[in-house]
C-alpha cells in the first residue's frame, strides 16, 4: 500500500481530498495532513509518504519549493 500526503492551506479541500476518495481502492493510505511544505518537512521522518499530493500556492513554503 502507497502511503500519502495531503498538503494544502485549506483545511476543508484536506478533508475533502481525504474522504471524497476512496484511498483503499487505489492501494493508498492517508499518512498525513499538511497546512504547507514546511509543515510536510517537519512530518516527513515519520510519515515517509510515497505519493505527495500538494497544493502550489500557500504560505511559508509553496508546492513547487
């Protein structure tokens, strides 16, 4: 099973990634919520995502950084 991350500065597009999706389905778990990249950066050591999902504009540290 792919283990996932879900970034994004808006709490009800997170929550709305993570249940409108049926994430088993794919062979995909949930590991982790982010409010932004730094916040993905200082979550990686224990949630070791595979798959990042992210958004590109948002506060502190963008998708694309």
């Amino acid at each position: 099973m792919y283990r996932l991350a879900i970034v994004d500065d808006e709490a009800i597009v997170r929550k709305g990634l993570c249940s409108l999706i049926n994430w088993e389905l794919l062979s995909c778990q949930v590991v982790c919520e982010a409010t932004d990249g730094q916040a993905l950066l200082d979550r990686l050591p224990d949630a070791r995502p595979d798959i990042v999902i992210t958004d590109i504009k948002m506060p502190r540290m963008d998708g694309l950084e």
